[in-house]
C-alpha cells in the first residue's frame, strides 16, 4: 500500500477541496478537517465503478450502506446495530442528520446541552433552527478533558431536554470511558431527556489509545431508551465531499418525526465509497490511524522543541490538537496572529465555545514534513 500522507505541497496545492482552495497560496491550511491524504484505493475503485456504470443518479436503495455498516460495526465495536429492520437510515452528512432530529424533538428556544470547547460547527447548527446553546464545559482541558456529570445534572434539572454529544470528543480527542457515558444515559433517563451522539471521529481511535471507543447505543439499557447515534465514513476515509452519513436507534420506533425529502439528501458516490470504505477499506484505515498516533507524538516532541510556551495534551482519536497558546500574549485568537504573520491558517478557539479564548485547533492530519511546517509558521509568528 502506497504511504497514505505522501502527498506533497504541491499536489495539495491542485486540490479544489475547501481546505485548500479556500486560502491564499502564500497560506498554509491546517484548519478545517479535511486529512492530506490519498484516497483508499476500494473507494478510488468503487467511484470508478460507479462513473463507468453511468451510475450518478439519485441515492437509491440504502440496504447495501446499512448492511456494511452494520458489518463494521460488529467487527470494530462488538456492537449489532441491526440493519433492514428500520432502526438505521442515511442522512447526506452528519450535519444534516443533527438538524433534522434537532429540528424533529424541539421548538425554537429550546436549549441544547453542549459540552465545550467542542466542534465548532454545533454553534451554527443550533442557530440555524433558533435553539439555544446550554454549555456544560468540559473539566481538566489541560489533560485531555472528561465530562462534568454534576453540571450535566444541574442542566437537565433545569428544563433542558437535549443533550447533543460529539464522542470522541473533537477537539480533544477525548475517549469517554464507558462509566461516564452510562452515567449520562441514567441522567437523561431521569429527567426525560434524548442524547444525540455525533460518532463522526470512532473510526480514528488510536490503536494505543487506553480506552475503546464505545457506541452509545451499547452503553445501557438506558442509553438505548434515549438515545440517536450518527456515523460517517467522511472523516476516517476523508470522504466529505460525497455526502454520505448513517443514523442509527435502539428501535425502528425511536425516530421522530423526520422529513420525508431527507431521504432524498444522499449522495449515490457517497453510497458506492461508504460500502467500500466499510468493507474493504480497513486496512487502509489501520494504516492511517497508526499513522495518526505516531503524528500526535511527533507533534509533542516539535512543540517542545519550537514552541515550549504551546501546552498540548494528546488526545487519543483523531488528527485535531487542541493547543493552549494563552501563555504566548496573543489574545482570546491566537489563530488570527498565526494567520496575518506566519501565513498558516489554524481554527480559531473562540468559535469552541465556552473556554476557547486563547486556543487554536490545528489539523496534524497530514504528513511529517507539513506539520513541521506548520509548527514552524507559527513560530515564525512571534519572532
């Protein structure tokens, strides 16, 4: 298998994707999730297929998607979330699944439990349908985060009845531990509330991480009973652009009343890449999670070495690092600095919400030579 992160400067400087088409040429892009990455090759095969069929219509049947999720999700979670039996449906990218169930359990002025600083995008999600952010922040940032479940508690007992999860946790990289999780579905069970879990990032658990990833529709009988997941091979196989995401329940009867045109989002290319990805793409996908890991300790060691006033603390899925930039006088947007004089563009950390201001989100999914060359934008920033 050719190395996955090979792709050199000028190669990525071609792309048409929103990471690099969106910037300068003098800027290097280390902000939004999109890995540097070459293309599994089942999923380069099955788009070829597909293209060759004259197969791009609308996104048909989703037996052959929900069929090999289920599959993988067997294999890398011990866990059956069943498919043919209604409890499984496709959304064209997680995103558009937390609207349309956020849409379908709320009223505009509702409040949404988040847990900051946490995937930028919930923000604009919530203010897209009129609801209201209700932040519990996350404890011990500086060590990779845990949840509060005493500020979960005192959120619920106030009235809010959603509770939207991102698991792992982006940007931290945070695995919740099986405890904690069940922990949360006793609570919202309690106060009658539903738990929403983005599981966009499972696929990219490090293989040394200390803790598994757990599905929330495996934690409890009570996580069962309240819960909605949703997955995407998007950001493990870097497959966002074709519009392809899976929701899934406890019970065919557990959806709410979603929009019959959702059905009609899905991408066919996204259809014909996740089967693929699913079925045939793990090995490449170990490749790539061992590459990760071994990227997020690389980036420890060059952060020492340039940037000893950066605080980082490893998370264990993903390639996003969260790095706490307080200790170098830049303000609340590090980020900003960073862009106007050292020409690398990272995600600002306010737009994390609660506990953002003085941090900035840098994307290390990519190879050795452009992550050093990132760190040492940055560096150039302050000199």
């Amino acid at each position: 298998m050719t190395a996955p992160f090979d792709l050199t400067l000028e190669q990525m400087r071609e792309h048409r994707s929103a990471k690099w088409s969106r910037v300068p040429e003098d800027v290097l892009p280390a902000w939004t999730a999109e890995m540097d990455v070459r293309t599994a090759p089942a999923i380069a095969e099955a788009l070829r297929t597909a293209v060759d069929r004259c197969d791009l219509g609308y996104a048909g049947d989703p037996g052959p998607v929900t069929e090999a999720f289920a599959r993988f999700a067997r294999d890398a979670w011990d866990w059956d979330p069943g498919a043919g039996d209604g409890r499984l449906r496709l959304f064209s990218d997680v995103g558009h699944g937390v609207k349309e169930v956020l849409a379908a359990l709320t009223e505009p002025g509702d409040r949404v439990v988040l847990n900051p600083p946490v995937y930028l995008s919930f923000y604009p999600w919530l203010r897209s349908l009129r609801l209201e952010a209700h932040e519990v922040p996350m404890l011990d940032v500086a060590a990779g985060g845990r949840l509060d479940l005493e500020g979960m508690e005192r959120a619920l007992a106030s009235g809010t009845r959603v509770v939207l999860l991102c698991s792992p946790h982006n940007p931290l990289g945070h695995v919740y531990p099986r405890e904690d999780l069940a922990a949360l579905a006793d609570l919202a069970v309690q106060h009658g509330a539903v738990v929403v879990s983005d599981e966009i990032h499972a696929p990219l658990v490090h293989p040394g991480s200390p803790r598994p990833f757990v599905p929330w529709l495996t934690v409890s009988d009570a996580a069962r009973e309240v819960g909605i997941a949703l997955h995407s091979p998007s950001k493990a196989w870097n497959t966002a652009g074709l519009k392809l995401a899976v929701g899934v329940t406890a019970s065919a009867g557990r959806w709410p009343d979603i929009r019959p045109e959702a059905d009609w989002a899905p991408s066919i290319m996204g259809q014909y890449a996740a089967v693929a990805a699913y079925t045939e793409g793990r090995d490449w996908l170990a490749t790539v999670t061992a590459a990760l890991e071994e990227r997020t300790g690389q980036l420890v060691d060059l952060l020492a070495d340039v940037l000893p006033d950066v605080r980082f603390a490893p998370g264990s899925a993903s390639y996003l690092a969260w790095l706490d930039c307080r200790e170098l006088g830049l303000g609340e947007d590090p980020a900003r600095t960073f862009l106007e004089r050292g020409r690398v563009l990272l995600s600002p950390g306010p737009a994390f919400g609660a506990g953002g201001e003085g941090f900035a989100r840098l994307n290390i999914g990519t190879s050795e030579e452009l992550m050093v060359e990132a760190v040492r934008r940055m560096r150039s920033a302050l000199d």
